[in-house]
C-alpha cells in the first residue's frame, strides 16, 4: 500500500470536523514557507548545538503540575 493509499484509507474514517483540520493543514503545507531572518537562523543553529551537545530537558522534569 502506497503512503497515498493509506492517507486516503485513513481520511476516510474521519469526521467532517476532522476534515476540515486536515484540510486546513494540507492547505498550509501548500504555501510557501515563511522567510527566517538571520536572527532567527542563528537561534536555531544555537537550539540545534545544544541538542547536540547533550545540554536539553525533558518538559516532564520542569512542567509545573500545581497549577
């Protein structure tokens, strides 16, 4: 079964409000992509090297759960 067969095997069970996110997302998949500015690029990288150097916290060890 092909990734389209089973996308469409899949939207079939779906409700109509669950239709139309899904519209919603594919629509947005179809535009094009926002322009990153250098700032933004550079955060990234930065977010990215963290990672990778191991410096990262799991958001279940920080999220607060008294509220």
């Amino acid at each position: 079964m092909t990734t389209k067969e089973a996308l469409l095997r899949k939207l079939e069970g779906l409700s109509a409000s669950a239709l139309e996110e899904v519209l919603a997302f594919v629509r947005m998949l179809e535009q094009e992509p926002e322009a990153v500015t250098q700032e933004e690029a550079a955060e990234i990288e930065g977010g990215r090297r963290e990672v990778t150097e191991g410096q990262w916290t799991r958001w279940r060890d920080i999220k607060r759960t008294d509220v």
